[in-house]
C-alpha cells in the first residue's frame, strides 16, 4: 500500500500541474477536474515513464505490475475527479 501511495504521488505531481495549468490559465474548476482524470493522466504517465521507466523495476520487484499501477491511479483520479464535479454542481 505504502509503495502505491509512492507511486500515486510521484506521477500525479506532473498531472496536478498540468490541471492546476488549465485552471489558472481561466479555465473552469470543471475543466480542470476532467483533465485530472483524462489528458492530464495521461501526460503523466509518459512524463513518468520518459523519465523514471527504471523505477518500475523496484515496483516490479515488490509484486507490482506497470499496467496494475496504472489502473488503480486511473481509478482513483477518476473517482476524485466525479466527487469534485458533484461537489461544485
């Protein structure tokens, strides 16, 4: 749990300033949300993989998967991302 929380805080450094980005630039706190959970993760996966592919390796190592990594952050961006959109609607 400790290492997905890791891993968790490590790419979505890249993906808040990117939604953080959008929104500063007059964007909606809206606009910004659905980046958090669709373009922005995206970005930040390759952003992480571009520069930190051989970390994976000691996640690896530890029993966990780069796909299974992936789909739990997109699963937890997404779930705060609808809970951000219900609470400013």
């Amino acid at each position: 749990m400790l290492l997905f929380l890791k891993y968790y805080s490590d790419v979505n450094k890249y993906n808040l300033l990117i939604s953080i980005a959008l929104l500063l630039t007059g964007q909606s706190l809206s606009v910004s949300a659905v980046s958090f959970c669709s373009v922005g993760m995206i970005a930040s996966f390759v952003i992480y993989r571009y520069y930190y592919n051989i970390q994976y390796y000691f996640y690896a190592n530890a029993g966990l998967s780069k796909i299974k990594l992936m789909t739990q952050v997109a699963a937890v961006n997404t779930i705060l991302s609808m809970l951000i959109l219900l609470l400013i609607r």
